[in-house]
C-alpha cells in the first residue's frame, strides 16, 4: 500500500500507512527514514521535524549518520540553518561517506 501510494504521489496515504508499518517494527531505520521523506513530500514540514526530534530522544536513532542526516535537512528546510548545518557535521563526522 505504501508504494501505491507513492507511485500515486499520494503522500499523506503513504504516511498513513508507514505509521501503521511503524506500529509493529518500531526500530526500523528504513522506515522511519522513509516516513520524514514521505513528510516532507506531503507538506508537513512541522510534524516531520517534530518527528526526527523524537527519533533523537532513542539512543539507537540518536548515533544514526542516515537518521541524523534527514534531521539536519529538515531543519535547514525549516529555516533552523545554524542548527541544521551542525547535525549535519555530526553526521559526517559518524559516517564520512555518508
């Protein structure tokens, strides 16, 4: 369902759907990378970034140079640039070729 509606460009079903997904596989990074992409597509920059705090609260998430890098361009793209170019650093700086 979830890649239905991203061929369909229906965004906001897709996030419907990887919060279902997420339900059962909370720690799945490739989820929760795709659920702040599929976000950001459906305009919903605010609870995007309200999410990738959250993901920061988990110990597992908080050290992820992929996680830590979609949270740095989710600020930048909220206009947070200064706080959003240093997650960015701390990504590289966990993952170099990242």
């Amino acid at each position: 369902m979830v890649q239905r509606s991203i061929e369909n460009n229906d965004y906001e079903s897709a996030v419907t759907y990887i919060n279902q997904v997420l339900q059962e596989c909370t720690a799945s990074e490739k989820h929760c990378l795709l659920k702040m992409e599929l976000m950001l597509k459906a305009s919903q920059l605010k609870e995007a970034v309200n999410y990738s705090r959250e993901l920061m609260l988990n110990s597992y998430f908080s050290k992820n140079p992929s996680i830590l890098g979609w949270r740095g361009r989710l600020l930048v793209y909220n206009g947070d640039d200064t706080e959003g170019k240093k997650v960015l650093m701390q990504a590289l700086n966990l993952d170099p070729d990242n």
